[in-house]
C-alpha cells in the first residue's frame, strides 16, 4: 500500500483536498473522477475530518502514480494549514519531563494528569508561510509537536481505545511570545495564554495530515527543530508524560472532541527560552516529525503595527540574515 497524507491547497484561487505522496500532489477531485468515490469532494481536510475513514479507505485502493502527468510537484504548491477550520485547538503543556525542567528548575515535575490550554484558530499558519513577529515581542520561541487530529466523536473514551478516535497525524510548530505572556500590572492573574500562544501565524500546522494507520506508534516518532540549519531540538515522543492515547482520554473526560479537533501533544527540550536565545527576523524554521515530513516557515516583521487591527492585511518586512546566531 502507497503510504499518503492529505493537504489542503490553494489551487486556482480556492482550497482543495490534495493526495501527497512523497513529493508530488493531486487534487482529490481528479481521483474521485474514477467510479465508487464515497460522497461529494470535500473542499478541505477539515470538511474531510466529518467522513475521513471512507474516503481514506476508497484512497487506499486506488493506484497512485505520482511520476504520471496528473500529479503536480509540492514544491510548486502553496500550502494552507493542514486543517484551516478545526472546532477547536487543545495543546499540551509541559508534556515532557526535560522540558519543563530546564523551563523550571527548581520546580518538583509530578503532574497526576495531563495540562491542555485552548488556543485560537486564527493563530494557524501554513507550510512556508511567514510567522509574524508581533510589534514589542523580543522573545519569540518554537516548540515543535506532534499534532492528532481527532476523526471520530470521543466521549469519556478509555485509554485503551482512545487511539481509534484519531484521523491522523501531522506537525505543529507552537510559537510562543514568552516576553508578553507575563502581565507586570495589577491583575491577580499573572499568565497571559491569549497574547502568549494565539496572535496570527503562531500556529504553523502542516503541511499533510498523515492517516493513522501509516503511523503504528505516536510514541516512537523522532522530532526535531533547526533553526538556520542548526539542530535546536532533537528528541523522541516517547519521551512524552502522558502519551496520544492517554492526553484524548483525559480530554474526552472534560470535553467531547469532534472530528476536525487538532490536540498539540507537548514539545521536548531545546526550546529557546532555555538558553535564553530568541528568534529573530529572517530566521529560517524547520519542523520535523518522523514519518509525517517537515514543515517550514521564516520570521518575517509587521510593518505596520495597527494593519491587521483596521481588518486591512498587514504589510510585511523581512529582514535578510547575516549569518546563523550562536
């Protein structure tokens, strides 16, 4: 069987599902041309999440020939993120061990059950598209994951068959601006999660949704960050605290997930605000997660702060690199 991924692609003005193998693409459409399609084409993957094990099934047993005139290169390809619509975004906090002991010192590390926040949709980003720097930010950080996106209704579901909820995998990169997560006021509550996790672009997620059944074990998959080229994180899922499995029964126990749901597992070690060394713009960003590919993004600089408040885009600068910090 041809192992594939889905995308959701920009394609003569509008999205489309695209069929990845390796380093080609197709348009789902073209292949639903032959009989016995499941249903109508779904314009994104996050409206395929609603009937993802039909149609990934009916794929499964098609012959995918990326080297036919057909399929088109994914380097030409502009990506969106992998789900542009998921109902809701729940990632993982200090998931693993050495992470949130180089964050945290002196701090005791024993969690009795998993922490998730929710961060907003509209911080997603795509596969090569720029992560902006907010305006006062000088302490922007990466945090490569592995990303489950839910594919069937979890409910109360037990540990042991939480796995059969998931749709797929693919690669988040959970950019964080630490320096405007502390409020300094006189709020009681010191911990900003809105302007630390969710401005605009601090989600890039993609490029592919990978389905499960090419992934036999979330928690032997190699993950790790360049930046610049060079290795800033290098570890293993598992390394996690709490595993996939356990993480959607601990979620489904508080909220049930829904298909097109994205849960954001937790990142390991080598994050930058360890060592105290923060992006900067032009820095060139590469996640990668073993069998689900790389994702790839570079920091770019608003130009005009009150541009993207006025509902107007904003315009950008990108400052070229002089050459990789220490």
């Amino acid at each position: 069987m041809t192992t594939f991924g889905f995308a959701t692609v920009s394609y003569f003005g509008g999205p489309v599902v695209g069929v990845v193998v390796e380093d080609r693409w197709i348009p789902l459409s073209r292949l639903a041309a032959r009989p016995g399609a499941p249903g109508p084409v779904p314009a994104t993957v996050s409206s395929l999440a609603e009937m993802w094990d039909p149609w990934v099934a009916w794929v499964a047993d098609q012959p995918l020939s990326p080297t036919d005139g057909e399929w088109l290169p994914t380097a030409a390809a502009r990506f969106l993120p992998a789900l542009t619509a998921p109902p809701t975004i729940y990632c993982a906090g200090a998931n693993y061990v050495d992470h949130a002991q180089a964050m945290h010192p002196t701090a005791v590390f024993a969690p009795a059950c998993p922490y998730h926040f929710i961060v907003s949709r509209q911080a997603l980003a795509a596969h090569r598209q720029p992560v902006v720097r907010p305006p006062g930010c000088v302490q922007l950080d990466w945090e490569v994951e592995l990303a489950l996106v839910i594919g069937r209704r979890a409910e109360a579901v037990p540990v042991e068959r939480a796995l059969d909820h998931v749709a797929g995998y693919t690669i988040a990169n959970d950019i964080s601006a630490r320096d405007l997560a502390v409020r300094t006021d006189d709020q009681p509550f010191r911990l900003d999660w809105l302007k630390h996790k969710s401005y605009a672009t601090f989600l890039p997620l993609g490029p592919v949704v990978v389905p499960r059944r090419f992934v036999p074990d979330p928690q032997d998959l190699r993950l790790s960050l360049t930046v610049n080229g060079e290795t800033r994180q290098d570890s293993s899922t598992a390394r996690m605290v709490f595993s996939c499995a356990e993480q959607i029964a601990a979620l489904s126990a508080v909220v049930a997930l829904v298909p097109g749901d994205v849960v954001c597992t937790g990142t390991p070690a080598g994050t930058g605000h360890e060592s105290g060394c923060y992006l900067e713009v032009g820095d060139a960003l590469v996640a990668r997660v073993e069998r689900l590919g790389e994702l790839e993004n570079t920091v770019v600089e608003r130009d005009q702060p009150g541009s993207a408040a006025s509902g107007s885009a904003p315009r950008l600068r990108q400052a070229p690199r002089a050459g990789p910090r220490p």
